[in-house]
C-alpha cells in the first residue's frame, strides 16, 4: 500500500525509480538483497516491506522477524555497502500505549510481537547504515491495500450496526501524504528516528465517524472496549506520535488526508460515493450492548503499514 505511493510520488518528482514487488525480491534472502543493490546502485532505498499482520505476528513471531527485522537489516547492510541512504518504515507499536504522546527520544516498549519486530527492524537498519533514517508512522490508508477506511464502508453497505473501539487513540495517516514526506526526508542528512503521521489525533470510534461524514454514509455506529474484542494482540492505548525535531517534516492533518484519499478512491473507480441504505440520521455513539455481541464487529483495522495481509511491497 504504501510501497505503491511512494513509487508514483517519486516518479511525479522525476526519480528514477526501481520498484521491486515481493516476486521481485525477498529482502529475507541477503545475497539476493546485496545483487540486486550492488548492481542497481541507488542513491537510496526506501524498505517498504513487513509483516503488517498484527494478531498473525503473535503466533509467527519468527516469522514477521525474519521480514521485520532480520530482512530490514539485510537492506539497510547491503545500501550501506554501496554507500546508499536507506528509510525503514516503522510503527507506533514499538511503545506500550500507556504514556502518549510519543516523541523521537522517548523509550519503546512494545507490548505485541510485531511490535517487537519493528523495533528490532530498526535497530537493525540503524546498527549496520549511518545513513539510515528510521520513519515511525501509524494507521496508514491508502490504494492498494486493505485499511481501516475501506472496512468501514463495506460494513456499513451490509446495513450495520458498525462497531467500533473507543479506547485507542492514534494519528491516521495517508499513504499518499506519507510518500511526499518520504521523499523530502531522502534529500537531506538528518539521519535517525523521525514521526510522521497524519497531523492531529482521534480514537478508531471517531476516525469511522468522520470516515461517514465524508463519506456521506449514513448508518449506525456503535462503541466497544478493546477488552470486548478479546483479539491475540494487546493494542496500545495512546499510541500518538509527535515529533519533536526542530524543523520536522509535517504531513497534512488527518481529516485531509482522508478527504484526498476519498476524492482519489472516487476517481480512479469511476464511481459515485458509496452510500447506506439505512434511514437518513445521523450516526450515534450507542455503548456495547451484551445482545449486539454476536453482531458485526471490528476492532480498528491493522497499524501504520497495514494492507490486511503478510504480505510485502518493497520500493
């Protein structure tokens, strides 16, 4: 998803551009990944591949490792011999929620395997390339991929209710508005750890509400506790980053992001708005119910690289 944006921003930037797919190349096979660069040699390389399957991570920890970490090392070590920059994408999962908002300098603490693996990733990308700048975000949307915004809409065209956690809070983020960042990172030296997300903050409850508003999609919306969800991963409560460089990149704030992404969605589909059959209110914030429990429910969708799968996008 992300991996996606970033190729069509740069090449709008006039890059020249080497967009790798996970059939393309595996980064968790070190003498592919040092080929492919050493014969290439890029300026930089931005790592866009993980392990995004959250619940998943928890019962293939080694798995998502070897992608997260054991793979971002790999990359980062083989641009490093080529004297190449190299981004790592990483998440607002590598701290435990409980003391948001997040600066650069504050203590990770991941409380869920994938969180560790992106943890690891990044030291890994850092230990073995000076030039290395590590990218936390958080609640990526975009083309491309499966995210939070597309979930809302496919449940509230089954008529809902839509249940939604009211006890997460984070910064929503385009893709879109992410890759532009991206780029203007690679044009400079400040190597080291940067936040950049979606200006602003709001629970996964009020990013689905302002997803209808937009959206112009009538159904019904309903709150639930993290706890109810009973899912494999804990969540960070408070996971909002913020960046407190001086002079950081500042990405649009999130109600933007989602605005250009709707427009984006709408004409590259050619379609008009999706809208609820449901009767014409407004959404209303209803607390769980013990007789809704066997009824639609979603937790808040995946995090900062999220495209619903295992699956990898390497740019």
């Amino acid at each position: 998803m992300l991996g996606h944006d970033v190729v069509r921003v740069a090449e709008d930037m006039r890059h020249q551009v080497i967009a790798l797919s996970h059939d393309d190349l595996d980064v968790t096979d070190p003498a592919r990944v040092e080929r492919m660069i050493t014969r290439e040699r890029p300026g930089a390389v931005i790592n866009c591949a993980a392990w995004t399957n959250v619940d998943g991570a928890e019962e293939s920890e080694r798995d998502a490792s070897l992608v997260n970490a054991q793979g971002a090392g790999f990359v980062a070590d083989a641009a490093s011999k080529v004297d190449a920059k190299v981004v790592y994408i990483s998440t607002d999962y590598v701290f435990d929620g409980s003391n948001g908002p997040y600066g650069e300098s504050d203590d990770p603490a991941p409380i869920n395997a994938y969180g560790r693996t992106k943890l690891a990733g990044e030291r890994a990308t850092a230990l073995v390339n000076g030039r290395s700048f590590i990218v936390r975000t958080s609640w990526l949307f975009g083309p491309q991929g499966g995210n939070f915004v597309e979930t809302m809409l496919r449940l509230a065209e089954g008529g809902g209710p839509v249940v939604v956690v009211h006890d997460q809070v984070g910064c929503p983020t385009y893709t879109g508005h992410l890759a532009v960042g991206l780029l203007r990172l690679i044009d400079s030296a400040s190597y080291g750890i940067h936040h950049m997300t979606g200006q602003g903050s709001c629970s996964w409850y009020e990013f689905s509400m302002e997803i209808f508003r937009q959206a112009e999609v009538v159904t019904r919306v309903m709150a639930s506790t993290s706890d109810m969800m009973e899912l494999p991963a804990k969540r960070p409560t408070n996971s909002v980053l913020v960046s407190r460089r001086s002079g950081p990149i500042k990405l649009p704030p999130w109600q933007r992001g989602l605005s250009d992404y709707l427009v984006r969605r709408d004409q590259e589909e050619a379609a008009p708005k999706r809208r609820s059959s449901a009767s014409k209110r407004q959404p209303v914030l209803d607390h769980w119910p013990e007789r809704v429990r066997e009824e639609v429910e979603f937790e808040g969708g995946e995090p900062e690289e999220t495209d619903g799968d295992e699956g990898q996008n390497a740019a």
